[in-house]
C-alpha cells in the first residue's frame, strides 16, 4: 500500500492559520518524511467524501451531479443541503464554516512541518542537501496544493506562511493568492521525486505537474488572464511520464474499476491518492455519504451501512446512454438483490418489507406524486446511487484497503483537450478529439464504438462539459468545472433554476471567522 497515513483527524473549535508542534527538531530522514504526512493525514478529512463537511461536499452537492434530498423523515438536517442545492447559503452556514476550519487547520499543519524540517541541518541527520530540500519541497507544494483549494472555495483570502505571524492576517486578493500558489509551485515542483509505489499518498513530480496543469486551466477564472498553454505544458510532463509512474509506464487504465477498485494503488493511471488500509487500521470509511440504510449491506456483501445521503440527480443520470458501461458499473440502480442470488432487498421506510428498487426521481412515489419532485419529495429509494469505488466483499482479502484517487491521467487527457479547443476558439481540434475518444472508447463495446466516436463537429464546448462530468462523476470537481465553462450560475439541472449572480461563484467567508478576525473582508455579494 505505500506509505500509509495512519493519524486520523476530527471536528476542531477554532481556525487555526498555522499548528505548532512541541517536537520541532527531527534526528532522521524517516522522522522528517513522518512530519510531512502529518498534514496528509488530516487533509481527507476535507477533501474526500469519507471525510466532513470539507471542500468535497460543497464542490459537489451545489453542482449538477449530486443532491442530498430529504428522504421523507431523514435527511432535512436545517435545508443545509437543500440551500446547496438551489444555491441559498448565506454566510451563516455552519457546514462552510466547518470546511474554512477544517482547511485552514490543514494549512496551519503544513506551515508547521515546514518550519521545522527547513530549521534541521542536513549534515548533522544524515541526508545531503538535496535530498533535504525535495522534503521540503514536498512540504511547500502541499501547502499551495491547500492553497488552490481554499481560493477556490472563498478567492480573497489571507497569505499565511509562517507559524503564528500575524495572528490575525489579512486579506490578499485572489490575484494575489493565484501568484503566491504558482511561484511556489514552480520554485519546488521539479525539486519533487518522480512518482513511484513507495511515494503513495505523497507530492511526487506527477502530482506537482497536475497541479500545475490544473491551476493554469483555471487561471481565467482564479486571476483574470487565461494560461491555456501551460496548461498544455503540464498535462503533456505527466502524460509523457516524465513525472513517473505506479507501474512503471503511466497508461490509462482499460479497467472501467481499475482505477477505483480495492487494489487502484496498482492502476497504471492513478497518480494522487490517499492510501486507505482496513488492514493498518486505516481502512476507508464508505459510510457517511454515499453509502445506503442497513439494507444495502447484504446487497453489497459488506458490513458497513450509511445514512442513505447523496443521490444522483435525475439530470445526471440521464446524461449517460444505456450501452455505457459507466452508467452499469458506476451505479445502482433498479430492483436490489442479496449479493450472487434473486433474493429482493426489502425496504425499510416508506418501503418497509417491499422489494427495494432505486428510481430516477425524487418524488413521493408512495403518495402518488408526479413530475420532477424536488430536495424535500424524496424516499428512501430516491435517485441512481453511488458504485463507483469497490471495497470488495467481506471474504476479499483486499477488503476496504481501496484509495480515494485525486489525480488520475484521464484528468490530464481532458485539461489538455480543453485548453486545446480554447486556444482554438473553442472549436475541437483533432489532437482534442483524439484524446477524449482515448479515454471515451473505454466505456463503449467494439460494435457500438463507430457510433460513439466523437468528431471534430460533434466535440463541442458544452460536449466536452458533459463528457467530463460524466467520466469524473463523483471525484469532487463539479463545481469548479461549472464554473470554468461559465455554467455555475447559468445553467440549469433536475429543478435547479439559475441564480444569474456571479457572486454565488465564491462562497461567502464565514460569519464566525469575521466575528474572530476583523482583518478579513468579507466576499461581494454577501
């Protein structure tokens, strides 16, 4: 599994801008890599959907894939979800304050192990210069790599790098956040190592290029000037290979699960991962959002439950053809059996001892409603669910050890295409095409794949969108694509209607942190 992350992280009272440690001094190289994972350790707790009410949960359930509808009695949780949904949050919201939390406390870890490991002498632990500043190149783009995410989220924000100075900083522009995120990017990225098994769940060279190819494709967004080619740039270094590999040669994977399955850590595409392990008590925590009620655990042969969260939204779903093998394996849906028999799982809400079937609607079926619904017409069957990840059966050896992927190639196929068709006047070029029908021909039978082809005519703008929200289901990115393509606030999904305020593309900073600091200014529009 690589190097393991074996701390958890829970809920904390406080932001904290920077984290001091009482053991600021390091005697090995193994003692300076353990400093650096600290802050790892903590960041799934807002990144991925296994973690809080972080990043992953805002990039998602106020985009156009993912809802968390009240499901009759359960799920109404103070309309947190459902101002989400129709883009309603005020600057009060106790979940965005929870994320700014969770984040700037991430970032405070990081600064942290910075300032430590830079105060160690190389000479005097054993290890040369070199190899002392690639740790700490690590270190430093994590901390922009935290950067990124937080100015996606809220744009003005502070510039923080040393422990505790000031206590209470005040607001860059994003401009300003955009330019501290790509120097250090570019002053560390190339002192990184090259991805390989043993820098799992660490910045190696591939990571630090995808981040780079990821911030230059939202430049025009996060800093008012586009920065299409170098994007190119770093898409082209992680494609080549030329920041390593999993496997030895960096490939997409063939596998529709392969790179979600129980054992990913050995995809050849995968390049960013948190190295979950049931085995070394880490195991991956499937529950809290996606997972269903009790009765899907024998569906499934598992012995966790949820509670019965996110669906997909009907939109969605919709969006993907029936002879795509995405939409068969990726979700459930339909009437639900025991595992490897025709044994109906039976309901135990609204369809309490009735064969349970997931629908494509979010409406009260029971009571005879029609139409679209809306986020307070669910049951407890509601919407397609998620299928995407595999943890395996209980009998599997490799039970819950899967990875939760943050950058996988197929990512870096589609930031290249699109900054292609931008610098192209948005119109496809065949390199473009070539690349999506690469990733695209995955999903689709040799006999239908004549007709699935995309062409220079048929990849459009608003195609490129709807096939990256298709592959990417899921992975945590919707809004933030939303947005790039100018859809966030104009588009309309299920019964979403747009908002028409640009404003809403920023989150608003969080009323409590303006109560604890004076120095920060609040976002327009709030």
């Amino acid at each position: 599994m690589g190097m393991l992350l074996t701390i958890g992280c829970t809920d904390l009272e406080e932001t904290t801008y920077s984290e001091l440690s009482e053991s600021n001094f390091y005697k090995t190289e193994l003692e300076l890599v353990q400093a650096n994972l600290r802050p790892f350790t903590h960041m799934q707790a807002w990144l991925a959907w296994s973690g809080q009410n972080g990043y992953y949960y805002h990039n998602e359930l106020s985009a156009d894939q993912t809802a968390w509808p009240q499901k009759g009695r359960h799920g109404y949780d103070n309309a947190d979800h459902i101002r989400q949904h129709y883009h309603t949050w005020t600057p009060q919201e106790g979940r965005l304050n929870n994320a700014w939390r969770l984040m700037w406390t991430g970032l405070g870890f990081v600064n942290t192990a910075i300032e430590s490991i830079e105060a160690v002498d190389a000479e005097t632990i054993g290890v040369t210069p070199e190899r002392l500043a690639s740790i700490v190149a690590e270190a430093k783009v994590l901390r922009a790599y935290h950067y990124m995410k937080i100015m996606d989220m809220w744009g003005n924000v502070p510039i923080v790098t040393t422990v505790g100075v000031p206590n209470n900083p005040e607001t860059a522009s994003q401009e300003e956040v955009f330019a501290f995120i790509e120097q250090e990017l570019l002053d560390n990225v190339e002192k990184l190592q090259p991805l390989s098994p043993q820098l799992i769940g660490r910045m190696s060279r591939a990571v630090g290029y995808s981040i780079l190819s990821e911030l230059y494709l939202n430049a025009e967004v996060w800093s008012g000037t586009p920065r299409w080619e170098e994007s190119i740039t770093y898409a082209d270094k992680v494609i080549s290979g030329e920041g390593g590999s999993l496997t030895g040669e960096i490939a997409l994977d063939q596998d529709p699960l392969g790179p979600f399955n129980n054992t990913n850590e050995d995809s050849p595409e995968n390049i960013f991962q948190f190295p979950f392990s049931r085995q070394n008590d880490f195991g991956y925590d499937w529950r809290s959002f996606y997972m269903g009620f009790s009765n899907m655990t024998a569906a499934l042969d598992v012995n966790y439950s949820g509670n019965n969260a996110f669906v997909v939204i009907p939109t969605a779903f919709n969006a993907y053809k029936e002879n795509d093998i995405r939409k068969q394996e990726w979700f459930l849906f339909g009437p639900q059996y025991k595992l490897g028999t025709d044994e109906p799982i039976l309901g135990s809400e609204e369809y309490n001892g009735q064969p349970f079937v997931y629908v494509n609607n979010i409406r009260r079926n029971t009571e005879g409603q029609t139409g679209e619904g809306s986020m307070t017409d669910g049951e407890e069957n509601s919407g397609a669910r998620f299928h995407k990840y595999r943890s395996g059966t209980q009998d599997d050896p490799n039970y819950l050890e899967g990875d939760y992927v943050v950058y996988r190639l197929t990512e870096l196929y589609f930031n290249k295409a699109e900054a292609l068709m931008r610098l192209n006047g948005g119109n496809a070029t065949q390199e473009a095409v070539d690349l999506i029908n690469e990733s695209k021909m995955r999903y689709f039978t040799e006999e239908d794949w004549a007709e699935e082809a995309y062409t220079t005519t048929s990849l459009t703008m608003s195609e490129l969108l709807a096939e990256r929200g298709r592959e990417f289901i899921f992975e945590g990115m919707r809004r933030t694509d939303l947005i790039r393509f100018g859809e966030f606030t104009t588009g309309s999904w299920w019964d979403h209607d747009p908002s028409g305020d640009p404003n809403l593309t920023l989150y608003p900073i969080p009323f409590r942190q303006l109560q604890a600091n004076p120095n920060l200014v609040q976002n327009p529009g709030y």
